[in-house]
C-alpha cells in the first residue's frame, strides 16, 4: 500500500520561503504601480515646462508711450504708434524720412515730407509734427493752425505727457501772433490778406503775425473796401465790413436820365448847325469879296490906269 506522501510544513519561527515570495511579489507589482502614476505626473510638467517661458513676459506699452526700459528717441517729431489695418504703407517711411531731415535742421524739407504723409493718413501725430516745423521756419500763424488741431484729433490722439508738450509750444507760438475775427455783408465776399485769400464770409477767424497788414475785402456788383491793422501778440482784433452796392437804376431815374441824354443829343444837334452856318457864311464872304475885288480891277483898267509895266527908253 502506497504512503500518502504529505506537505512539508513551516518550522515554527522560520520564514517560510513561499511567503517570502508572495511578499515580494506584492512590493514588485505596487512599486510599479507607483512609478507608471508618477510617470503620468511628470510628463506633462516637463513639456510645460520646456513650452513656457521662465519668466513672465513685460508688459505692453500704453499706445503713444515709449516703455520705460526702451531707449528714448532721439527725436520726438512724431512719436510711433501702434498701427492701424488702414494706415498706408508708404506712411511710415515719410514720417522717418521727415524726423531725418528735422534731426539736420533742414525744416522745408521736413514740412514736405510731413504734407505727404498727412495726405496718406491725416492724424494728431502728422499735425504735431508740422506745428513743430512751422514753429522752427516761424511761420507762427500755421503753427499755432496744427497744434491746435493737433490737441483736436481723434485720430491717434495725443497722450497726456504730448498733449502738455504741444500745450506748452502753442502758448509759444501765440505770442508771435493776433487773432483776427471778421464779419463781413455780403456773404460771398472774400477777405483778402496782403494779396492772398485766406476766407470768405460771412464770418471769419484767422491768425496773423505781428506787424502792419492789409486786409481787403471783394464781392461781385460790390464796391471793395481796404483795412489797415497792426497786429500785436497775444491780441484780438475785430472787423466788422459791409460792401456797399452800386445804385439800382429805378423808373423814373431811367426816364430822367434818357431825357437828359435827349436835351444833350439836341444841344450836339443845334451845335453843328451853328458850326455849318458860320462855315458856309465864311465861304460865301469870302467869295463876294473876292469878286468886287476882281471887279475893281477891271474897272480901273478901262479908265487907262496903270498896266503895272514900266517902260524903259521909249
């Protein structure tokens, strides 16, 4: 009979050798399960990382205002500004070209290019600028002209610190000129200033420097007047003008004067008469006398009068 063969059995405070294996086990698949969740964990992490940046970015400037850690210009003819979807693209280029010629005080130069880029894409920042060169060519009257519609613009307008600096230069400016206000009858009369025209009325306001000026004003079937003024800086001054028209020539005007011309036409008339009386009087005067003149003659030589002819040795 064949002995039933037994499982061998754990000494009592051994360590069994299959329960060290099944500990080991468990410790092996929890350690893995530890490090695929912490994989999980740190990929993304890292390619945040490797992504982002490792600092935060600065942030933007207002629009007109240079950062504080960028260098300033050297020029602040026309500051930049962020740009638009409608600005020209030529724009840019005659702005920079106008702040190179200002840099060499080649200010004519400068207001042209100025123009142009005004006519592409007209902005408080293109009026600053030629206010500024108006101011530096003295041209006064147009200086004060931009600056203030410079600080009028909507279109790109200036930020506080350039609207202070036009300010500053505006009230410069009007000390070098007057304001003169005009209201002139009728309205389609032109004002006329040292041979140029500057407005038409009725009512008119412009700038003049300092000094004497002529101001004159015309208006068809009106008779022009003349204005002499002397500015003085920082002063107003008003004119009142009202054309005055020629006479209308009414009914009885007209009857008067056709009578007259009538009375005058027959004086003309009587006048000629008189004049070719006394000629043809004259004429036949001098045609009687002229025939008792010969009619004498013949006489006297009927009577053996001299013949006029002297004999000589007879």
């Amino acid at each position: 009979m064949a002995t039933k063969r037994s499982r061998p059995t754990c000494i009592a405070g051994a360590v069994c050798p299959r329960a060290l294996n099944l500990r080991w086990a468990v410790l092996f698949v929890v350690l893995l399960a530890s490090g695929t969740i912490c994989f999980d964990l740190l990929i993304p992490v890292a390619r945040a990382q490797v992504v982002e940046p490792s600092a935060p970015a600065a942030p933007s400037a207002p629009a007109g205002e240079v950062p504080a850690t960028a260098p300033a210009p050297k020029l602040s003819l026309v500051p930049s500004a962020p740009s638009t979807l409608g600005e020209p693209p030529d724009y840019a280029a005659l702005v920079d070209a106008a702040i190179r010629e200002h840099e060499l005080s080649h200010y004519q130069e400068a207001r042209e290019l100025l123009l142009k880029a005004h006519a592409l894409f007209p902005n408080a920042r293109t009026l600053r600028g030629l206010g500024k060169v108006e101011y530096e060519l003295r041209n006064y009257g147009q200086a004060v002209n931009h600056l203030e519609r410079a600080l009028a613009s909507p279109v790109r307008p200036l930020d506080p610190r350039l609207r202070m600096e036009v300010q500053e230069l505006l009230g410069r400016a009007r000390a070098y000129v007057g304001e003169v206000h005009v209201a002139v009858e009728p309205s389609s009369a032109s004002v006329i200033v040292d041979g140029v025209t500057v407005a038409s009325g009725p009512q008119a306001s412009f700038s003049l420097m300092v000094g004497d000026h002529l101001i004159e004003f015309h208006a068809a079937g009106h008779f022009p007047e003349r204005r002499a003024v002397h500015i003085k800086g920082g002063e107003e001054t008003k004119i009142q003008v009202v054309l005055n028209a020629p006479p209308a020539v009414t009914g009885e005007s007209a009857q008067a004067l056709g009578d007259h011309k009538s009375d005058a036409a027959l004086v003309s008339k009587r006048k000629s008469w008189l004049v070719w009386t006394l000629s043809v009087a004259a004429v036949a005067g001098t045609a009687v006398a002229l025939g008792f003149a010969l009619r004498a003659d013949g006489a006297e030589r009927a009577d053996g009068g001299t013949s006029g002819v002297v004999l000589r040795n007879p």
